[in-house]
C-alpha cells in the first residue's frame, strides 16, 4: 500500500489574511515532549486557515506497526532493514484520527508500549527518509501548513518561513504529559512519565533527525525566521500571541 494523506481544511478565520510566499505558508514547529507543540500546531492552524500534521503520529503508528508484527527494534540494530520495508510498505494517514493501513489507531499510537518504542524507531536512518519523503509530500499537497514535530525546521523544511523552536523545563514537561495522560500530578516520579526525559534524549543524541541541543539552537536563533519560545510559564495563548507577532512583523500575515 502506498502513503495517502488526509485533507484537512479549514475555513480562514475571519480577519486574517494570509500572504502566500511562494507556493504556500509553511510553518515548523519543533521541541520535546511536552513543550506544547500540538496545542501550538492546532491553534495557529485554526488561526491561519492553515492544515497541520502531526509527524511524530507518523513515526508512532510505524511503530505500533512494528509492534504488532512482534519484532523487538528498541535495541538492536540487526530487524532495521526488516523494519524499514514494513514501514515502506504501509500507508499511514495523519488527520483528525490516525489510520494505518486504514484501520484508526488514534488512541492506539498512545500508549506506554509505543512510547517505549518509537524512539528507537524514529532513529532508524531508512525510517526517517521514507517519513521525511512523506512529510514533504503532504506539505506539497497541502501547499504548505503548519508542521510539527523534532527535525521539521532542520530537516523536513528548512526553507519553511517561520521555524519555530518551544523549549519548557524538565518538571512542567513531565507534568504536561502526565496531565495528558490522565495520570495524577504527583505521577512525575512514576517510570512512565521519567522515561520521556530518556526518550527526549535519544531523540536529541541520535544521528541523523536529531532535536536541536542548547548549542544548535543558539546558531538557529541567529537566523531572521527562526523564533524559539520558552513555554515554561507562558499560558498557550500567550505562546500562541507571540507567534502570530512574529510573522505579523515579518510580514507574513496582515494586521489580526
Ligand atoms: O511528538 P511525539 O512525542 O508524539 O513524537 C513521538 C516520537 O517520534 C518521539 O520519540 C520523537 C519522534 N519524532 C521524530 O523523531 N521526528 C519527528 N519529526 C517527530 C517525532
């Protein structure tokens, strides 16, 4: 089965026009766990008029994929040719709910089990390339959008015209993703929520795809459409505010 994707328009909010630079608004938006980059995503897109995707539901259905065909991946090196064809072979469907191989794995994508998993997926070389094929196809189709994920500013779109960067510390990470969990507030000792700071640091240590680290990320905010944003103690709305500033000043959109 091939890739297909799904449309996801949305009508324009009223009072924003969007300028098209090239061949459409592209937006990345990149940073760990927990740093807030879905709600980011979903209330700038909604803003904007903008479809979003989220990659890092394509690199967690692979391994949900990975999973069911029973093939240990999380250390070893040996099943990556094996894992990587799987996932060439499947069509993975990222919009309102998550489909592989048509069937919905929205909540599926979300458990202790794939996220134990799918960093060491996501650092397979072959996997990255045929996900990064299938990113750049549908910021093709969609002409362009807003994306998120680790390696989308860097990567997938390094010519995107706004490249976002969210960073927020350890504890209200750990926290956030508790919260998302329904897991109480003091689970932030629990081994489910500890691992994403491991998992984050694979994601960051990897070889090629990797997260930017503090020093990267100095460089990247030299350049003119780079906007890195500490969400440690910032509501989303103001997160969201300071976005939409920015391409207000860079001229990417008219006056809200
Ligand atoms: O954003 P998330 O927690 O749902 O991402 C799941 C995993 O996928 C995480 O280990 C990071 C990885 N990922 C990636 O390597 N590259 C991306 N562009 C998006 C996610």
């Amino acid at each position: 089965m091939t890739w297909s994707e799904t449309s996801r328009l949305r009508p324009k909010a009223s009072g924003t026009t969007v300028k098209v630079p090239g061949d459409g608004l592209l937006i990345s938006i990149d940073g760990p766990a927990g740093s807030g980059k879905s709600t980011l995503a979903t209330s700038l897109g909604k803003r904007l008029g903008l479809d979003v995707l989220d990659t890092g539901a394509m690199y967690r259905a692979a391994a949900l994929l990975v999973i069911q065909h029973g093939i240990d991946a999380t250390y070893t090196s040996t099943s990556d040719e094996k894992v990587s064809s799987l996932i060439r072979g499947c069509s993975i469907e990222v919009g309102g709910e998550v489909l592989l191989d048509g069937i919905d794995v929205t909540s599926a994508i979300r458990t202790q089990e794939v996220d134990m998993a799918v960093s060491g997926i996501a650092a397979i070389p072959d996997v990255r390339l045929e996900l990064v094929a299938r990113q750049r196809s549908w910021i093709d189709a969609h002409n362009g959008g807003v994306v998120e994920g680790r390696d989308i500013g860097t990567v997938v779109a390094p010519d995107a015209d706004l490249k976002v960067f969210l960073v927020a510390s350890d504890e209200v990470r750990i926290a956030r993703r508790a919260a998302e969990r329904g897991m109480p507030a003091d689970s932030s000792l629990s081994g489910v929520v500890q691992g994403l700071i491991g998992r984050d640091r694979m994601d960051s240590a990897r070889q090629v795809g990797a997260l930017p680290d503090a020093v990267r990320m100095r460089t990247l905010e030299r350049e003119d459409n780079v906007l890195i944003v500490d969400s440690t103690s910032a509501p989303a709305a103001t997160v969201l505010d300071t976005v939409v500033a920015k391409m207000k000043e860079m001229r990417l959109i008219d006056a809200v």
